[in-house]
C-alpha cells in the first residue's frame, strides 16, 4: 500500500469495490439506518493517486465509473424487491465472521447470499 500526502494509506480501486458494500451491511447489520459514503465524485484529476482527500469517489473526475460505482449498482439491483409484502425470515449475512443474523425484506435473497459469499472469498484471498 502506498503512503499518500496526508499521512493516510490509501486503498485500490478493487479494494473499494470490494470494501464499500460490505460496509453497508456492517452497519446495517448494527441497526444504523442510514449509511453515506463520502463521497461520490472524485475531486479532480488525479492519476498518480497521490492526495488523500482527491480520490474517493466511486466516480472518478472524468465521470467515468469505478469498480465500486458498478458493484454498488449491482447490490441495488440485488436488493431490490418489486413482490408483493411477505413476512422477512433471519439471514445470516456474513458466513465468515457472522455478526448476527438480520430481516432483510427479500423475496428471493440467493443472488445475495451468492454475491456476499464472493466477497468474502475475495477479502480472504486479499488477507
């Protein structure tokens, strides 16, 4: 990892694309209500990733979208539930470190399993 200017190291675009949703169901699975990631476009230009506060976007300057950009769309459009109210079950969102399970209102919740599983083989892998 690379020492930026600011005193803080910063992360790959693959590690954000990674990290950033399973931030939110951390919190999520806290019971905050709301989570906000700072922020959405980069600041300006900035190839050699170089300032700290520049580069945290899932858009970069240019308005073209990073990885954490398409896997933050992609988690949308998992849990987007167009069916008819049901009554939630628990869902165990983390098999590697379990934080508990949590109601999440889906009406078929395997492509999330799926798609969290593979984050946590990636994470893993990372270590």
């Amino acid at each position: 990892m690379r020492q930026l200017r600011g005193g803080q190291s910063g992360v790959s675009e693959a590690a954000q694309a990674i990290c950033l949703p399973r931030l939110f169901f951390e919190y999520f699975a806290l019971g905050y209500a709301r989570t906000h990631a700072y922020e959405f476009l980069d600041e300006w230009p900035d190839p050699e990733l170089e300032e700290q506060e520049k580069n945290f976007g899932i858009v970069r300057n240019d308005w073209s979208r990073k990885p954490a950009f398409h896997a933050i769309r992609r988690l949308l459009t998992l849990l987007e539930d167009p069916g008819p109210a049901f009554e939630p079950g628990a869902l165990a969102l983390f098999p590697v470190q379990p934080l508990g399970a949590h109601a999440l209102e889906l009406s078929d919740c395997a492509p999330l399993v799926d798609e969290l599983r593979a984050v946590d083989r990636q994470l893993a892998m990372a270590r």
